[in-house]
C-alpha cells in the first residue's frame, strides 16, 4: 500500500480535524481519499466545500479507510466508538488526537485487534508548527508509528514518548500555546506601562519571542547560554531577571505545569 494511496477516515471536522485535513491534502494526498465524518450537517456541508472532500457517517466513513483518525472531543469518544467498534479492523491505523483518552480504552471498544496511535499535539496546528507527541498502543507495529509521524510532520514537529509520559507532554507542549500568550498579554502590558502604545509593544515583543524561539532551534545552544549572552554586568537585563526571582516566576512555571499535568491524569482517570 503506497503512501499516497492510503484513503483517510477523519472522524470530527471541528478545528483540529480541519487542521489536520488541510495539513493532510497540503502534503499531496487528493481530496478523493478522504472521507470525512461530522456531526452537523452544516459544518459538514462546509467542510465539502471548502476543501471537495466527501461526508458520510462514521462507520460509513471507516469502511474503505486505511486510517482512521479519531479528532472529536473526548466527551464524544465513547459515543464515536460505540459506532465503529464492530467495523473497525485490524488492517486498518486508528490515530486519536483527543486529549486524556487512552489508547487501552480505545482499544477496549473494538471487536477486533485494532492498532491504535494516540498523539498529543496542539494548537500550532494552524499554522503548520504544531508539537505532536506520538505513543504506541498495544497493536501498534513501528510500521504504524512511521504512518503516524508521516500524517503528522505536514503540520510540525513529531516525537515518539511512551504513554505514561503523555500527561507531561499535555502540560508542557499541549498547553504549552497557552503560556507563551499569557506571557506576551503580560510583556505586552508591561511596554504599555512604560510609555509605548499597545500596537508597538506588541509588535516589538511578538517578533522578539520568534528570534528567541528560532535562535533555540537553529543554535542548539543551553537557553542559559544565551541568556546569559543577553546579560552585560550590572545592565539592564540582569535588573529584569533578577526581580523575575524574587517574584518566583520559575517556581510559579513549575507549579504550573504540575498543575496541568496533574489535571490531564484527573481527565483520563474515569476513562482508565
């Protein structure tokens, strides 16, 4: 089976299912292999249009499927599998990108020994520079990982964890979006304060967090290194950094963290 022939199942057309498809067909598959399941009839129509791909119900939709990816909110998850556990087959992938639900509990609601993939990713999705971390369920064959990592790269960075790990990925690179915003609001404030208008602030601090963030990848280097080759004695940044100490900022990062990782295990814990 040749990669670009596999036909996809896309089961949930909301906003990560469409990332997802866009991210799909931008990476060469038509709109003909894909097959896409939605629940409201607008949404779908939408979907149709837009992107000239079919709908049809989900067992419908997984019939002919070489993958399946499961994208609807975890409170739909039971529901979706109740539809497609009988037709599910052990041929086919199952990729799931809802959060906290675990592959073993996916697993449970097939008939059959259906590989499953879950994944991790979040919201850079969008814009093609999403973090997507990938674990194996108890059917799935590297040969399954390497699919996954192939649908996924389209769309960002990929990386292979164990499951038990899937709750720390959730707090730091799925939320991890939500860190980074909440920061810039703050900085952006922050250049208010000090006599800029909002659109400059803005401005200066989001080109800023992109340099910073590019000089990390591309360099390689230890963030303190190029912290510290920010810093001059007794300057300005220095000044800055010490009074994020004094207010706890990384102690109050790593709580933070915690926090999401301790609530991601909350999520999954009724689910097992």
């Amino acid at each position: 089976m040749k990669h670009m022939s596999q036909r996809v199942a896309l089961l949930g057309g909301g906003k990560m299912g469409e990332a997802l498809l866009a991210g799909i067909l931008r990476a060469g598959r038509t709109a003909a292999d894909i097959v896409v399941s939605e629940r409201h009839p607008e949404r779908a129509a939408e979907l149709r249009e837009r992107y000239g791909v079919t709908t049809a119900e989900p067992a419908g939709a997984i019939a002919d499927a070489d993958v399946i990816i499961l994208a609807v909110k975890p409170q739909d998850m039971p529901a979706l599998l109740a539809d497609i556990g009988k037709a599910a087959r052990p041929e086919q992938l199952v990729v799931s990108v809802a959060a906290g639900i675990p592959a073993a509990f996916i697993e449970r609601n097939f008939d059959a020994d259906v590989p499953v993939v879950r994944v991790m990713s979040n919201t850079a999705v969008f814009v093609d520079q999403a973090m997507s971390a990938i674990s194996a369920g108890a059917h799935a064959t590297g040969d399954h990982m390497k699919l996954a990592e192939d649908l996924l790269s389209p769309v960002g960075e990929v990386i292979r964890v164990p499951e038990s790990q899937l709750d720390a990925v959730t707090a730091l690179s799925g939320s991890g979006p939500a860190y980074f915003f909440y920061l810039v609001e703050a900085m952006t404030d922050a250049g208010i304060l000090l006599g800029l208008p909002r659109e400059v602030a803005y401005r200066l601090i989001v080109q800023t967090a992109i340099g910073a963030a590019t000089m990390l990848k591309e360099t390689g280097e230890h963030p303190v290194k190029l912290r510290e080759a920010v810093m001059s004695p007794a300057g300005t940044t220095i000044a800055a950094i010490r009074e994020m100490e004094n207010h706890g900022v990384r102690a109050a990062m790593i709580g933070a963290l915690e926090a999401a990782r301790d609530r991601s295990r909350e999520l999954a814990s009724g689910l097992g």
